[in-house]
C-alpha cells in the first residue's frame, strides 16, 4: 500500500530541503516588480546608448523614498505596522508574523507575493495578496474581504488546492495571522498607489500618501459592514429544483464557461481567460465537488451572486434581481451536480434531460435542508440530501437564510 503524505508535510519537508541547513537570516520585504520597472529602462541600455545621469538618479531616489513611506508605515516583517490602524497591539502582529513565517511564507513568500520558494512547484500558484484581491469572501464583487472571511479560509482551506487547513491552530493564533495578511495587503495596495504617484508627479508628497492611506483604509472599513446575504429564503430543496436550477444554468449562459454539463476548465476544454494575477484562469469543474470557495449552499449562492473577485466570473445579483429564488435553483443544481460523478448517476447535458430525471422521480422522495448531497444513492435522477445546518460557521449569522443582503453587522472590525 503505497505512503501518502498529507500536503502540509510535503511543503514543510520541501521547504526544508530548498532552504538548507544554514541559519536562515532575518525576513526582509521586497519591492515589487512595479517599483523595480522604475529603474528598469534606464539601468538595462545598450552598451552604445547614453543614460542621463540626472534621470536615473531621479527614478533610484523615487524608489528610495516608495521603500521610506512603505518601511514608516508598515513596518518591517520583524516590527510589522497595520496601515492606518495604530490601536492594534504590536505583540498581536508580531504574533501573527511569528505564524505566518512558520506556516504561510514557504507558499506566499516574506511579502506576501505568492513566490515563496516551493510556489514554483504548485497549481494553481499560491495567492499574491498584495492587491487586496481576496476570491473567496462574503462581500461585494470587487469589494476587500471581511476579517472573519480571511479566518474562515484559514480554517477551512481550499479545497483542490495546495492550501491547506489550519484549523488546529488557536483562535489567537487564527486572528493574529489572518491580521498580518490584511497588513500585507495593504502595505501591497500602498507600494502600488506609490508607483504610480511618483510616475504622475515625479515626486513622493507625504501630504499625497495620507490620502493614498485614507483611501486604502477606507476600503477596507466599509468591506467589515458589506456582508452578502440572501436576498430571499433558502427553498427546499426538491428534483423539480435541481432540474429547473439546469435549465436556468443553460439559459443563462453559465454554460458557456462550465459547459453544458459543468464540467468547465481543461476537462471542457473551455478558455475563459486569465485571472487578476496573469494566470491562466478556468472555470470550475462543477462535478468534482470540490468548491474552491466552500460547498454550503450559502457559499456557492455567495458566488453566483457577487462572482469571484480576480477571475473571469461575474456577479449575476443584478442579473437575477426580478428572480432571487433563481439563484437557490441553480444552488441546488451545482449542488447535484457535484455528487452525480460520486452517485454513478449520468450528467445532465440538456434541458430535456433535467425535465425527464424530474418526470420519472418517484412520489414520496426525501427532502431536505441541501446542506450536503448524499453519495449513497444509486438513483439517475436527481436526489435530495438529507436535513443539516445550512450555516455552521461564525463567518454568518443565525438568520442568514432570512436576512436581505448587507443587513448582517461584521462580528469583528479589529482589522479596520
């Protein structure tokens, strides 16, 4: 029986091996390549050609003073500073640092760059959080993430990724780390604005960089009171609404990306692009069942209705204004739909075939909360899970399922 050795270890034991046995030296950040491009031109010239001393001196005292701002305002990985935000304790980040270098660096590097030293070796490449693009969160398309939708990533993991889940660690511990990656990304999204200030201006103004600051934390404060919640009640999950979930993912063109048969991606041979970090983006394989933002009916409703931050999936909210229960329907089917391949149980491909499974379903099916799809039916049609909690996780509230959206408050703002 062959060894298999759980992800986490194979990181750490990989990690070990690229770093040697020497005495690691102290963590600094590295500038971006944004701010490297400020130099760039003038110091990689031919050999024939003049560089203007005054010029290149310009643009290396820029980069100078870009590094200044960002190292008084963020701190260094060993003294880290939350952007805009002095009432958070330095032992807390310094605690969440000590984590993140243990645990997080091997994957997202020092700076949070997605170029840590075993990132080369995996698929897809470990999140470069230094846009504040977050994929999976309980806000707005295009909005920062919620603290608490950065402390359940780190519980659950990304399920068909290298990102595993840390939940063994403590709530501080949880919290410290979840905060200095939203200083990382903040610290990114300011070196970033300074590029481009110093391209417009010439010139690093300190009066122009608190600005930048208000702005960049402005974001990130409105995000904490921008939770999504379902617009209308979640229906009960029954075969006539897995098979009118199918017809409204062929009518609405989700099939374009996903395929008839959510199938998606390479399988289906769909290209749909990249994603915000130039990557080659795919849609999910919907019959996997491996939702990379989590499997509750509440996390994949989340993604149709506000899309996936940095990806080629749009929010369909607006799209479905006029229909709120349309979005369950599809739930329900993508839900189905990534346990039929488990079931033995044929896809659907047409609509034809969704109005049929619903047709020869016997009277006195179960029914239930869809929650999760049981896997040990033989049945080709489509079935119905039996009844769990539909919202598990402190990152919702009790009434998720009856609120409107937005009208849950954030459990914790200590990020803000």
């Amino acid at each position: 029986m062959p060894c298999i050795v759980p992800v986490r270890l194979w990181l750490i034991l990989l990690g070990v091996a690229l770093s040697g046995c020497q005495r690691e030296t102290a963590p600094r950040f590295v500038s971006s390549a944004e701010v490297l491009a400020l130099t760039a031109e003038l110091e990689n010239v031919e050999a024939d050609e003049e560089v203007d001393p005054e010029e290149l001196k310009l643009w290396k005292d820029l980069q100078k003073q870009i590094v200044e701002q960002l190292e008084i305002r963020c701190g260094t990985p060993s003294a880290a500073k939350m952007l805009g935000n002095d009432q958070i304790e330095k032992t807390h980040l310094v605690r969440g640092g000590q984590v993140f270098m243990r645990r997080c660096k091997p994957c997202h590097g020092v700076t949070g760059d997605g170029n840590g030293p075993v990132a080369q070796y995996m698929n897809p490449r470990p999140r470069d959080y230094r846009q504040g693009i977050f994929k999976f969160t309980t806000t707005p398309y295009g909005s920062m993430p919620r603290r608490p939708d950065i402390v359940h990533t780190l519980k659950r993991g990304v399920t068909g990724t290298s990102m595993p889940s840390f939940q063994e660690l403590s709530k501080e511990d949880l919290e410290a780390v979840a905060d200095y990656v939203i200083l990382l990304a903040r610290r990114g999204q300011l070196e970033s604005q300074l590029v481009s200030l110093a391209e417009e201006e010439e010139e690093v103004d300190p009066e122009f960089v608190e600005e930048i600051v208000g702005e960049i934390v402005a974001q990130w404060e409105t995000a904490q009171r921008q939770q999504v919640m379902p617009v209308s009640k979640m229906p009960e999950m029954t075969p006539e609404t897995i098979a009118e979930g199918h017809e409204i993912f062929l009518k609405k063109a989700c099939s374009r990306c996903h395929g008839n048969n959510g199938r998606g991606g390479s399988i289906g041979n769909v290209e749909v692009g990249q994603d915000a970090w130039g990557h080659k983006a795919a849609a999910a394989d919907l019959t996997s069942g491996m939702f990379h933002g989590g499997g509750r009916p509440i996390d994949i409703y989340r993604r149709i209705y506000s899309g996936i931050n940095g990806t080629p999936m749009p929010a369909f909210g607006k799209t479905f204004q006029e229909d709120p229960d349309a979005i369950w329907r599809l739930v329900h089917f993508i839900k189905d739909t990534g346990e039929r391949r488990r079931r033995g149980q044929a896809l659907m491909e047409t609509a034809t075939q969704s109005t049929a499974g619903v047709e020869s379903k016997p009277d006195g099916s179960s029914q239930g909360d869809p929650a999760e799809v049981s896997a040990d039916t033989e049945s080709s049609e489509p079935s119905v899970p039996p009844a769990e909690p539909a919202i598990p996780d402190e990152t919702d509230t009790p009434e998720e399922t009856d609120a409107g959206p937005n009208d849950a408050q954030p459990s914790d703002d200590r990020a803000a």
